[in-house]
C-alpha cells in the first residue's frame, strides 16, 4: 500500500510538473516570437521580470528556457544531460523571481505600494520552478504513460486557469496610489451611439474623485 501510494504521488508531481512546464514554455516561447517579429512589449513581466538583463540575453534565456521546459513537457523520460540542462534553466528562472520577491518587498516598504496579499505571485513563481527543476532530475519513464499524459492535460487546463485568477489575487488587489501633483488619466472604448464602456465609465467616475 505504502509503494502504491508513493507510486501515485510521484506521477501526480510528474503531471504537476510537466504541466507547468508546458503552460510556461507555450506562454514565453509565444511571447519571445512575438517580441522578435514586431519589437512588442515582453508580456512575460506577467509571471517574471527579467529586465534587470540586458534585452537580448533575457530574451535569449526566454527562449532557450521555453524550448527546454516544452521538450522536457512533452518527453519527460529525456537523457541525463537534457534533464540536468531543463533543471539549471529552472533553477535560473526561480532565482530572478526571488530576486523579484526581494523588489516587491523594497518597493513596498519605499512606499510604492500597498499590496492586498502581504506576498508577491513571484514568489509561487519561484517555488513552482523548484519542483518542476526537482521533478525534472528525478523523473523517469511513468509507468502508466498514458494516464500520466492525460493527468498532465488536466494539469496544464488548471495552471492556465489558476494563472489569470493568481494575477487577479495578486495584481488586481494592489493598491499603487501615492500622493502626486497630477493624474493622467487613459481614455478607454466608446460604443457605437457614444455610449461610454464599463471601462471609460469607470474612469470618468475616478477621475473627479483622484
């Protein structure tokens, strides 16, 4: 019973793991092609910031990192010097989302902020990369591939789930406000007819009230 059970708990963390890494490798591969083909605007800062690099070297670790985690992902039974390589981009990944937790805890206590949660998604960021690092050293061939492909098919639905509720938590509940001389305040769609969006409504009303 005691094997069955630690059996089952090494493919629900291989299926954790893998699922993570395919949901991070398709999120960043996508966002470095978009970055190469119209000079965009990194979206990656949505689960790591990784400006504190030169330009081309963040975007370069983007994409060699994403192509890792997707290979690894896919084919989780790699050969050793794969795994290890899968593992150190890891292990580089969760270091800069520490290094982002040490920012957010400065900028916090500069006053920058006022955050709903006393911690930053960076540092759920840097513990995810551990265990998908850790998982990638260990994994192995599951004995079930099928299942454990399907449990990692589930995994990857709720991490992209999870994801946009996680920044919601963090992000949406963060207060910036700070004393200021002026605002400037973004316009927003109007709907055919004039009538305003729920989000240029909103900022109309803030407006007055900033």
């Amino acid at each position: 019973m005691r094997d069955r059970l630690a059996g089952a708990a090494g493919s629900a963390g291989l299926a954790l793991g893998r699922g993570l890494a395919l949901f991070f490798g398709v999120f960043s591969l996508a966002n470095a092609l978009m970055v190469l083909r119209a000079a965009a605007h990194t979206e990656d800062l949505w689960w790591i910031d990784l400006r504190f690099l030169p330009s081309g070297v963040a975007l370069g670790l983007s994409i060699v990192a994403a192509a890792l985690l997707l290979a690894w992902g896919v084919a989780p039974n790699a050969a050793t010097w794969r795994r290890w390589l899968t593992a150190a981009a890891c292990l580089l990944l969760a270091a800069a989302a520490v290094r982002n937790v040490v920012a957010f805890y400065r900028v916090w206590r500069a006053g920058g902020m006022t955050p709903g949660v006393p911690l930053p998604s960076s540092a759920l960021i840097a513990v995810a990369f551990a265990c998908v690092g850790w998982t990638a050293l260990r994994s192995h061939e599951p004995a079930r591939r099928r299942a454990n492909d399907i449990a990692t098919a589930v995994a990857v639905v709720a991490v992209a789930v999870a994801f946009p509720l996680m920044q919601i938590a963090f992000f949406g509940t963060t207060d910036y406000r700070r004393p200021a001389d002026a605002a400037v305040v973004l316009g927003a769609k109007v709907n055919p007819g004039g009538a305003l969006s729920t989000a240029l409504e909103d900022r109309v009303r803030t407006s007055p009230a900033l």
